[in-house]
C-alpha cells in the first residue's frame, strides 16, 4: 500500500512538473510576444485590418500644337455601401430619400434600390455594390444624397476610384500618341508619346487608409485621403488636329479604295521638323481599318523609285555630271553581272537627259548615270548617303524605330550588283520617315532637321522642357543643287509620272514610287508584293509642309500599283484640303463610316476659320488646361485656383470679351 502510494505521489509531481514547465515557457513567451515581439505583433495585426493602399495619380495630358485634347486621364468610381456603419435610426430615416434620388440619377426603379438596401441591411453586408463607372461630377452628387451625405462612418458609402485613360478624338493617331501599360510580370510596355515622355506624364501616388471588412474586401477609413497624388506634367505634341483629320481620312480613303494590306502617311513643317499629322493604318480581317503598327517609325523597307533623289543629288553636287547629260535607256533594259534592269515603260525612253530620266522615273537613265560615275569609287556615293544620316536610325524618342540598311563597300553584304541595285532603291532599306526626312531638306534649302513629335513639358502654363529644332546636316548640298533638284521635283508633278497630280490652282513637287517589296513566308518562300509610294512637299515655290504616303500591298487585279495612281492621290487630297478648303466643320469623323464623334474643343477649328468667339463661353466643365489655352488664345488673362474642372468663372458667359482682361476661374 505505501508503495503505491509513493508512485501516485510521484506520478502527481510529475504532472506537476510538467504544468509547471508549461506554464513557465506560457510565460516566458507572452512576456516576449508583450515587451520582445510586442511591436512586430501589434504591427502586423494592424496591418490586416488597416493599411495603406496607393492611390494612383493622374496622368498629364497631351494636348494638339492647337490646343486640343488628345489624351487625359479622368476618375471613374464606384459606389457601395456598409448596411452596418448607420445607426438603425438614420438608416430608416433617410434610406427612402436615397433610394429615390439615386433613382433619378441612375435611372432605375426606387423600389429595386430600396429593397435591395434593406435586404443587405438585414443580411449584414458591409460591401454592397450600388454602382459603377461614375463621373466625377455623378459621385459628387451621390455624395450629397440622403444618409451618404452623413460621411463614411456615419452614411456607410464606400467609395473607390480608378483613372482611365481617354482619347477625346476618337482613334486618329492613336499609335503615335500611344499608351503606357504593364504586362502580367509587371514590366511595362511603352508605346508612342505616352510611352516615350512617361517620366513627365507621370506623377507621384498619393496613399488611402483602408479597413478591413471582409475577406479581401477593404473600405476607406475617411473621406479625405492620407497622401494626396501629384499630376504629372502635360505634353503639347506638334501634332494639328486638323490637318491630321485630313490626312487621315485621305489615307483610309484609299486605302478602302486598293484594298490595300496597310498605309502610312506623314506631314511635317518644313522648316523646323514639327510633325504636324501622322497616320497608321493596317487591315483587319473584316476589311476595316485600324492603327496597330508605327509603320512610319518602324517599317523599314527597299523604297524604289524615292530613292533617286539621292542619285541626282550626288551626281549634281559632286560635278559628275548635269542635269542635261543625255543617255540611251536601251530599250528598256540594262544589264550588270547578269542581272537586267528594266523601264517600267515598255520599250524605254529612248535617248533623254538626265534630269528627264528623272521625271519620269526610268531605272535604266539613272542606273547607267550612278554606275558610270561611281564604278571606280563607288565608297564616295555611298559616304554621300552616309552623310545624309540615312545608314543609322533618325533616334526618335519611341521604342521600335526600324533600323536603315546601307550596303557598305569593302564591308559584308557588298558586291557587283550593290552600286547599280542602289541606283534605283533596291538593296537598301530605310524608314519612310527617313525618306521624308531626305525630301524635307530639299525643301528646306538643305537644312535637314529632326523630325520631332512633342514641343514642350508644361505644368499649366509654366514651361517645363521645351524641344527646338534639331539639325542633323545643315547643308546636305550646295545652294544650285538645291536650285536644280527642286526645279525637277517640281516637274515631276508638272509632266512627269506625276502628272495626274497637277493643279493649277496650286503647286506640288515631289517623286512618284513603286516597289516590289518582298518576305519569307512560312513555308521559305519569298511572297512579292507592291509597295507604292509618293514624298514630295508643297507649295513647290516656298514650302510650308514636306509628306510622304506609303501603301502596301495594293490590290493589282485593279491594274494599278504605281505610285502616281495609288499612293500620289493622298498627297494631292492633303495639298489641297490644307490650302485650298476652308473647314466647314466641327466633327472629327471616327474610324468607321458613320460613326462621327464631336471634336471637343471646338475653339481649334474656328482658329482656322480665323473667326474666334467675340463673347465669354460657357466654360463650367471643361479641364482646367482646356479652358486656361482657350482664354489665353482669346486674349485674355487668367488666375486659375485650384486643380480639376471649372467650378466658377468670374466673368459670365456672354459677355464681350475684352483683350488683357483678367478672368478667374476656379476649379474642383
């Protein structure tokens, strides 16, 4: 018996001990979790319930060298409801007067909205949609609305919002003012001026405290947030909305005309290299048309017959020969180490000068002209080409640009054929922004400048970063070449192979193009296609813009896939509407038929129409930066408080507009 007794005894301090040591390491461990780990516990349960989330700031925008909103980032929110934040008395006190008044706001039944709050009420949902894709303007009214109006805790609105990026002119040159995303790894992908000039449009995330609510649903805590995002800066592009509307449409024109594969049209200022319009247009399966690819920037391919105006330069600034030089086409056809160059002319031309071989494009003249010349040294035409810029890229600011293609002799790639195959623009590859380059700086005298996309970096109206002319070659010839090429270019419309162009009503100069472009299709054989196009300037006697159109893979069973006849009609039709039509409206018409859209600052085209408002507009709504350039256009001066859309204008609209007056306006 007593030694039984003596092992439950000894079985009682065992278990005691253990008690003992398990309290003691309860012990110890809270004492750490309390004064050791106590920060980092307190830390991370505060973090589960209450964080912060960022609150992405607003893009700048891009604005036309008119003033036209081309991109903005504007708020979109949502609205839902916390059932449980009200007391029941404010919720059966004002939850019938919120019902109604978003049923008149939302357009839909007050008693969906009235049953489905009690029912969430009554199911404890503290995350209940009530709506979405809301203007700033309808959350503002939401906000002011029976029970919501009693603020977040107290009203249970739940309000979360997101920037959205929009294009107010629809499509038009959406490839070129481009976007900024991110891909599924978070890497971002970059496209155009959104892309190129993100360092400024972007500005810095503000921060808003959320709790936690449910799984993976979160609320704000306040109304106001933690840390307010900064906008980034705006981007005045050197695009004109006007004369890209024009050379939109006269591309899509044609392009529905040859149902051709794709298309690319450029204008640019002459003088300082401002590209003024830029469309992209390639073919969907449907046959409509659509910007996907840069082809301008990115597109880099054998030119043909646009080419030669780097033959007729060479030979006429290095004295090799003049344009009177007289050559014998042959009949149409020479040859070179057993390769025939032929005259698109059955038969050729007989025997013409030089400069008449020019203007009506024949291979044979301007081959046999560059071969005969150059044999011996043929590194000195081609150190002319590389003088010109044209073997490296231009160095756009956009990611993609095409890389030019100069055979260079002595080097990999040269050989017999390399000099004649030049001659006529096979051989080489380069973009058409390039080719338009080369053409804008015999227009220029030959300057040849940069061609450029932004203007300036603005923070309302202080200028942040501005961007001058840029001068690749200040003089790619002599002031007679010039004189000379000019006088052919000029003939080239007049009667040559761009005579269909001619008008007497107004000038043109400029080179006709027609190549067979070609690439590897799938299963290793080469696919050969037409590529037509047309670069030249306007007015021939002192030009304002230098453009070139290129059309891709037009449909031959129609005939016809030269230059003149394809591509040369869009040149014509820009010419034209630019200098010879007055704008007799306000619409920038969309991508497909039918289907215009608004142009939403209206104020660009009455500038063209040189018939600017006379009284004060109505300008409640419009963005700050909108309405600041258009008063400014008008002559006035302005003080704007705040950031947002105009709330408040301190002279009505109406009243006569007087110049140097000051107008305040404040923004929400």
């Amino acid at each position: 018996m007593a030694v039984e007794n003596r092992n439950i005894l000894k079985r009682v301090y065992l278990v005691a001990l253990v008690v003992l040591i398990m309290a003691t390491a309860i012990g110890v461990k809270l004492t750490n979790i309390q004064w050791v780990e106590g920060d980092y516990y307190r830390k991370l349960a505060k973090e589960r319930s209450v964080k912060n989330f960022p609150l992405p700031a607003n893009r700048g925008n891009v604005y036309s060298s008119d003033g036209s909103l081309l991109a903005t980032s504007i708020p979109e929110y949502t609205i839902r409801f916390d059932a449980m934040a009200p007391t029941k008395e404010n919720f059966d006190e004002n939850i019938k007067s919120l019902s109604d008044s978003l049923s008149v706001l939302l357009k839909k039944p007050s008693s969906t909205f009235l049953n489905d709050f009690r029912k969430a009420r009554a199911n404890k949902n503290r995350y209940f949609f009530v709506a979405r894709d809301l203007s700033y303007t309808e959350y503002m009214t939401i906000k002011n609305f029976p029970l919501f109006n009693l603020g977040a805790n107290k009203g249970g609105m739940i309000t979360e919002q997101k920037t959205v990026r929009e294009h107010p002119i629809g499509k038009i040159a959406e490839r070129t003012i481009g976007y900024e995303r991110f891909d599924d790894s978070g890497k971002p992908i970059q496209v155009g001026i959104e892309g190129a000039f993100g360092y400024y449009l972007n500005g810095k995330d503000g921060k808003v405290l959320k709790q936690k609510i449910a799984q993976g649903q979160w609320k704000p805590i306040r109304d106001n947030n933690e840390v307010e995002p900064r906008d980034g800066y705006d981007i005045v592009s050197t695009i004109d909305v006007y004369v890209q509307d024009i050379a939109h449409h006269a591309l899509l024109k044609q392009l529905e005309l040859y149902e051709a594969d794709h298309g690319c049209v450029v204008v640019m200022e002459t003088k300082t290299g401002e590209v003024k319009a830029i469309s992209n247009l390639g073919r969907a399966d449907d046959g409509s048309y659509y910007e996907t690819i840069n082809y301008a920037v990115a597109e880099s391919h054998e030119p043909g017959s646009t080419f030669k105006l780097i033959d007729l330069i060479a030979l006429l600034d290095d004295n090799k020969i003049d344009t009177s030089k007289v050559y014998d086409s042959n009949g149409g056809e020479v040859s070179y180490y057993g390769r025939k160059v032929r005259d698109s002319h059955e038969g050729g031309y007989g025997k013409i000068s030089l400069a008449r071989g020019f203007e009506v494009s024949s291979n044979t003249i301007m081959v046999q002209a560059v071969y005969n010349n150059y044999k011996s040294n043929p590194k000195q035409f081609v150190d002319r080409i590389n003088s010109m810029g044209l073997n490296k890229p231009l160095g756009l600011p956009f990611k993609g640009e095409g890389a030019p293609k100069i055979p260079q002799p002595g080097q990999k790639g040269w050989n017999g054929i390399s000099l004649p195959w030049m001659a006529f623009g096979y051989g080489v590859s380069v973009t058409p922004l390039q080719t338009l380059t080369l053409y804008n700086a015999v227009a220029n005298n030959g300057e040849m400048v940069k061609p450029i996309f932004v203007k300036e970096v603005k923070e309302w109206n202080k200028v942040i970063k501005k961007y001058d002319k840029q001068v690749i070659n200040p003089s790619i010839c002599s002031e007679a070449t010039i004189k000379k090429v000019r006088a052919v270019l000029e003939n080239v419309v007049k009667k040559g192979t761009g005579s269909k162009l001619y008008s007497k009503d107004f000038s043109m100069a400029g080179k006709t193009g027609t190549a067979q472009v070609g690439y590897n299709r799938a299963d290793g054989n080469m696919n050969m296609y037409y590529a037509s196009s047309f670069a030249g300037y306007f007015p021939a006697d002192n030009p304002k813009y230098s453009c070139i159109v290129v059309i891709h893979k037009p449909n031959t069973s129609m005939n016809n896939y030269y230059g003149a006849d394809v591509a040369g009609p869009v040149f014509k039709r820009i010419a034209q509407k630019v200098f010879t039509d007055v704008p007799s409206t306000n619409e920038v018409k969309n991508l497909k038929k039918g289907n215009p859209t608004q142009n939403k600052n209206y104020f660009a085209y009455n500038n063209k129409l040189n018939k600017k408002p006379t009284s004060i507009p109505n300008l409640k709504g419009m963005s700050g930066m909108d309405a600041v350039a258009l008063l400014e256009n008008l002559g006035m001066k302005v003080k704007a408080i705040g950031i947002g859309k105009v709330k408040k204008q301190s002279i009505l609209p109406g009243q006569p507009i007087l110049k140097n007056n000051i107008i305040i306006l404040e923004l929400s």
